[in-house]
C-alpha cells in the first residue's frame, strides 16, 4: 500500500506526544507564593478529609465503638496521614501525593471484626480495643511486603519492563475504577468553576484553582439549612447520617486537644491467617499507589518518575502502613487519588502545597473540636468531589495512549482486553459478595478467602496485571515503538535522564548517601 501524502500546512496535526505536561502553573519545583500556597494546602487537607471519615464511619461501629471512638480514629487517620505525607514528600517519591486511607483494607479488616474469638466479647468498647490489636497485628506484618519489595529494589525491576501501553489500564482505572464512590449521592458544584468565568467574565484562574473553598461552603451551608428546617426529618436513617449536618457525631465524640501516640489501644495481637490476608492487601495498594504515583508525576509536570523512585516511595508507603499500625488506625496508608486529581483541577503541582496540607492534618488531628467540625461535612459533599478528581485520574492514564500506536491492533488488543477485564472481573467478585454475602472463594478459612477475593476485587489490579503480562509475552520484540517502550527509555535508568535529578532527588544531599540508579 502506498503511502498517506504529507499534510498539507492549513490540515490540522495530530498533537505531539509530551514527555511532560505542559499548561502547569507551578510544577512540582515551582511553589506559589506563600499566602496562596497556604490556602491551596487547606483546599487538600478539605479534599482528604472524605477518605479519612467514611472509612472509621463504616468499621468502628461494627468493631463495637461509638461516637467517642470513631472521633479518635479519625483524629489518628488524619495524625499518621500527616506523617506519612511528609515522609513520602521530602523521602519518599517527592511528588506532591496525600498519603491517607485506602477502602482496599477495608474487606481484611472487616475480616478481622468478623473473627470467632471476638464473637463472645459482650461488652462492645472491650470488643472495639481487642478488634483493634487484631487490626494492628496484621498491618505490622502487612508493612514488611512494601518495606522489602521497595527498599530492597525488587519492584524496581519488575517496573522497568512497564510501558505506556501497560501502564494505560492501571493509571486510567485507579481513577474510574472507584466509580461507586461518585454519583449515587453528588452534591457537588465544583465543575461550576469551568462555567462561571465565561459566565462572568472574569475570575478564571481564582475559581478554577480554589473551586473546592467555593463550593463546598455553598453546598454545606444549604445542607444546614435543609437540617434546621426538617428536610430530612422523615428520611431513611442512612440519609439522614449521610445528609444532615448533625449526625456524623465526631464534634461531641472529640477532645478539645488531644495527640495520638503509638500503641495507645494496647499492644497488638497477632494472627497467621489474619496477617497473610492483610499482606496480600498490601501487596495491592503496592500496585494501586504505582499507578497513582505515575499519574501525579504527569499533573505535577515532572518527568516519567523512574522504577527506583517508586521503588523507593513503596518502601515508604511500607513505613507509613508501619506507622499505621502503630497508632491504631484500623486501615492501611496508600496514595490519596482524589488529591491527585485536584492536582489537576488546580494545575498546581508544586510539593510545598502538599507539605502544607499535611501541616494542616496534623494541626486539626490534635485540636480535636475543630478537625471534627471540618470532618462533619455531609459525605455526599465528598461524593460529588470525586466525580471531578477521579475523572481527572482516569483521563491522566488515558493520556499515555500518546505514546502508543492506536493503529496497531496489537494496541488496540490488549488495551481493549485489560480494559474488559479489569471491569468485568471485580464486577463479578464484588455482584457475588453483595448478593451471597460472602466472595466467590469461600471456604472455612477467612483469610485465605481475601487473599484472593480481594485482589481480584481490585480493578487497577486486574486491569494492569492483564496488560502487563500481555505486553511483555505478546510479539514484543517488534512491537517495541507500538507499545510506546521507547518513549520511556531514559526514565528507566535515574542516571539517564538529567532531570530527574531536578525532580526526584533526596533532600539534604542524602542521595550522596543513598544514590539513586
């Protein structure tokens, strides 16, 4: 077949491929200045705050504790989550990620609840600080698969084999794969920000870059006024938790000052099933937070971070799920997607921004009545967030496709494939579990059941591990420049490409001491 003709020069070009994002304000080496850094720091520290609730709102109750211990929880959450942000920015990957909670835990840690030596425990705050040592003890041994696969440069290696084709269906569903999250209860007006200043006339980079403080005191002040007037009086009780203002019980459950300190449930307990369960868990957040990783190095408009600094971020996830236990947070630590996606609302990409919201994590974690009171914002608030912020994710993996050949059907294959499977499969694990109440592998061994219901429970998971182990066993040596594998060839190697060292390097001239390869 003959050759296409050249185009013409008034025929429209296909957008060339770029290695970073362009249109960011502040990358990720660039701040803002102080004053709006600051606020664009609490708008995250907002933004984290679903996450950090509805997680404790759905476990502490079923582990037997109250206002008073959910308020406690939340308060450790938002402490660890602090610290594990600043470890992750400054040690860690140095991209601008929340470290917060992950809903991946929660199927193990419900496990946990659900275990036959709590069953017989009557009294419930007895039976929430036994639940909790369990959770503990799982998670302390959970920590060590991230700690070793990370720091010990194993995951390094298996990421250097990662194109962009492969890496398309991880990226795209860490962010639509949390689908259920989203419109069943949106509230949310944040898109209005796109509207109003052509609307206006004026004000586009204020209302697009602090949409989150706009909005969220609209829809929460007309939350209140629909609870005052008696809107919900003669709803379902799970409407009026999720809706009114003055259910979430954390402001009369939390202490006016208060700090979280390790161990101050007890000492944790310990149990081989539950602990091979909650690795396994682990070992998917490992994945997960690697496709998000990569999707907030391309908002922060770095450089295609290289295998031995996620690497090294897994290693401090690892710390962070260490952490966790610890304090007593009932949930494991992994990157918060939806900051990643206000990464992009925002276009601010800058690590101060992020060091910043962890301040404020800390800051609201120990003056306990006024985290709280932020904390009470009705959950459907948040709901209507992620419907943007998880859009965003989702379209940042789809934008690796610019790497790839779209005309070859190798693409076209195996794209299609890790897409399908990566929906269909969990579809059907998690169809299973709500109608029978209990997952497709069931047997007399709980956690056995979770080490495989729950990963392939996770569509980033399936999705990628799908594309990857097509893409590395299909036609690959002459499939190289249509999976898009050249494209990230100095990205493998730290060394290879001089800008990561701009991005990516150590603080305090620590990489003298542990370099980077």
């Amino acid at each position: 077949m003959a050759a296409a003709p050249p185009p013409k020069a008034d025929e429209l070009q296909p957008h060339p491929p770029k290695e970073q994002l362009a249109g960011v304000s502040f990358c990720i080496t660039s701040p803002p200045p102080w004053p709006e850094a600051i606020i664009l720091g609490f708008q995250h520290f907002i933004v984290m705050l679903g996450t950090t609730v509805i997680i404790p709102s759905a476990l502490v109750p079923q582990m037997g504790g109250g206002n008073e211990e959910k308020a406690r929880v939340v308060q450790t959450i938002l402490f660890v989550a602090g610290i594990n942000t600043l470890l992750q920015t400054f040690f860690g990957t140095r991209l601008p990620v929340v470290m917060g909670g992950s809903y991946i835990f929660v199927a193990p840690t419900i496990s946990i609840i659900l275990a036959g030596r709590y069953s017989n425990e009557t009294d419930p705050r007895e039976k929430f600080l036994r639940t909790m040592r369990g959770t503990q003890g799982a998670l302390i041994i959970a920590s060590t698969i991230q700690i070793i696969l990370g720091f010990s440069g194993l995951w390094r290696n298996v990421l250097k084999l990662l194109s962009p084709l492969s890496a398309v269906p991880l990226v795209s569903l860490v962010g639509f794969g949390l689908y259920e999250l989203g419109f069943y209860s949106c509230t949310n007006m944040s898109i209005v920000g796109y509207y109003l200043p052509q609307v206006l006339h004026f004000g586009k980079d204020v209302f697009g870059r602090f949409g989150v403080l706009f909005t969220v005191p609209i829809v929460w002040l007309y939350a209140y006024i629909l609870t005052i007037g008696g809107a919900y009086k003669n709803s379902p009780p799970k409407t009026q938790v999720h809706c009114r203002v003055d259910r979430s019980g954390l402001v009369g459950g939390a202490p006016w000052i208060s700090v979280p300190y390790p161990f101050q449930w007890g000492a944790p307990t310990f149990d081989a099933g539950e602990a091979f369960a909650m690795m396994m868990t682990s070992f998917i957040a490992l994945v997960e937070s690697t496709g998000a990783f990569i999707g907030a190095s391309r908002y922060a408009s770095a450089t295609m971070i290289p295998p031995s600094i996620v690497s090294r971020g897994i290693g401090w996830q690892g710390i962070g799920i260490l952490l966790d236990s610890f304090f007593g947070t009932a949930n494991g630590t992994s990157v918060s997607v939806e900051n990643i996606g206000l990464l992009a609302l925002t276009r601010v990409g800058s690590r101060r921004v992020v060091q910043i919201s962890a301040g404020f994590m800390i800051f609201f974690s120990v003056l306990g009545k006024f985290g709280a009171l932020f904390a009470s914002i009705p959950l459907p608030i948040f709901a209507g967030m992620y419907c943007l912020f998880f859009a965003y994710v989702g379209g940042v993996g789809l934008s690796f496709l610019q790497f790839c050949n779209l005309n070859s059907f190798r693409t076209k294959f195996i794209m299609g494939f890790a897409f399908f499977m990566g929906l269909s499969v969990p579809q059907y694990f998690n169809e299973y579990t709500a109608v029978a109440g209990y997952g497709p592998v069931h047997t007399g061994a709980r956690w056995f059941n979770d080490m495989i219901n729950v990963p392939f429970s996770s569509k980033p998971f399936v999705a990628g591990l799908v594309a990857y182990v097509l893409d590395n066993t299909i036609q690959v040596k002459d499939a190289r420049k249509d999976r898009g594998y050249h494209w990230w060839d100095k990205s493998r190697s730290y060394k290879k490409d001089a800008r990561s060292t701009e991005f990516y390097s150590l603080p305090f001239n620590l990489n003298k001491f542990f370099p980077s390869v």
